[in-house]
C-alpha cells in the first residue's frame, strides 16, 4: 500500500523555461546601449554663427472708442472729429505708423465709424483693428 500523488500519466517537462534567457538578454541589450551612448555621446555639428539684435518695441496702439451718441474718444477722453484728425496726422508725422484699435458700440451711427475709418485712412495710418467684446 503506496500512496500515489498525482496521476499515473505524469510526464516531464518537454519545453525549456526560457524567462531566464529574456532576462539575461534584457540586461545584456541595456548595457550596450549605455556602453554605445557612452563611447560616442555627441554628434559633430556645426551650427551656423549668428548675431542678435534687439528688436524694437512696437509703438503703442491708438485707442479711439465710439459711444451710442456718436461721442468720440481718444483712449478715455472724449475728443471732437477736427481734433481727432490732427492728432491722427501728428502720429502719421512719427513715422512710426501705429495700429489704431478702433471700438465702436453696438447702438452707433455707421457714419460716424466711416468717418473715423476715412480719417485714418487720410492720415496715412494703414493698421486699423476693430475691437469687439
């Protein structure tokens, strides 16, 4: 009377374990890469030689807002249509031709934003933006 663990058919292992070998060559293909990167770690170039220069600030931008009266103004100030067209072409006379931001309220007279838009165009003053919320 023997005891018998498992069944008669019992056979061995036909296959070999094969997670050891993966692992060996895992750390083998880590340590050549480093080794690799190591011998050469950078790439001859050759860049080209520049000079910077420092760009210029851009002049601020002229702000002219149109209310539902037809009132105009300059940033905040209110102004008449004679005086904004001479301080128009005072900025034109800069040289430096600022962007006008023009804002206009939903309730205005189109003919009054023509105006200001001639009176810019007049002056010289080619960046003319219209700003909206």
């Amino acid at each position: 009377m023997a005891f018998q663990l498992g069944d008669d058919d019992v056979q061995g292992m036909n296959e070999m374990n094969l997670i050891p070998l993966i692992d060996v060559m895992l750390v083998l293909m880590i340590i050549f890469l480093l080794t690799a990167t190591v011998l050469n770690p950078t790439v001859p170039l050759d860049l080209p030689k520049t000079s910077a220069s420092v760009n210029e600030t851009p002049p601020e931008a002229i702000q002219i807002s149109i209310d539902k009266d037809a009132g105009i103004f300059w940033d905040s100030d209110p102004i008449s249509m004679e005086a904004l067209e001479t301080r128009l072409q005072e900025q034109s006379a800069t040289g430096q031709n600022p962007s006008v931001q023009l804002r206009a309220d939903k309730d205005s007279r189109y003919d009054t934003v023509a105006q200001v838009l001639a009176a810019t165009s007049q002056a010289g003053l080619t960046k003319v933006a219209f700003v909206n919320e």
